[in-house]
C-alpha cells in the first residue's frame, strides 16, 4: 500500500517503514505526526484519488532528526562594475519515518 502526500509544498509517494527528508516540521525528534494532505492511496490493483485531498485519510509518521542542509553557495555578479555579492544558504530539513497508512 501506497500514499501521495503533499508537506511543505511538495509531493511526495511513501509506503510504510520509508524514511524522507522534508521541508522543516515544528516537532521534536521521536514525536508521532499525522499528515493529513493525502491526495492519493494505492495499492492491491485499486486507487482512490482525492478533489484535491482525501477525507478522513491520514499518513502517521514519526520524526527521526531534525537538521541543515549542505551550505549552497550563490554569487551574484556584474563584468565591469567591480561588483560581486556572494550570499550562502542552508535549508533546514526533517528526517521522517513512515508508520502507517489510513485510508479514507
């Protein structure tokens, strides 16, 4: 059985015991989430979609690390104007377990 989720503005299709990284989730680690932007659950031959969710469908999830992304680095540059801005990020992310699937 399969699910499609949507979490920090993205789509993501997980299965039980599937470990992902996501955009930031204000949680602590070890803490039991539900995701209940389900769009889509799969699996046995048979899908069910949602218009645009899924009602009374869940994801239950649990949190294994909180945590930053590699340093990306952007310059910003214009020849001959003896300009350069160099500007650094890093995105905080959450690492998630997946533990059970609801279906509506």
């Amino acid at each position: 059985m399969y699910a499609v989720i949507e979490t920090g503005g993205k789509q993501y299709r997980v299965a039980q015991g599937d470990k992902l990284s996501v955009e930031k989730i204000e949680a602590a680690e070890g803490a039991e989430i539900s995701l209940d932007k389900v769009l889509m659950i799969g699996g046995d031959g048979k899908v069910v979609l949602g218009k645009p969710f899924l009602a009374g469908a869940k994801v239950g999830a649990k949190i294994v690390e909180q945590g930053r992304d590699r340093k990306v680095t952007t310059i910003k540059f214009r020849r001959r104007k003896h300009h350069m801005k160099k500007i650094g990020h890093r995105q905080h992310y959450t690492t998630i377990e997946i533990t059970s699937i609801v279906g509506a």
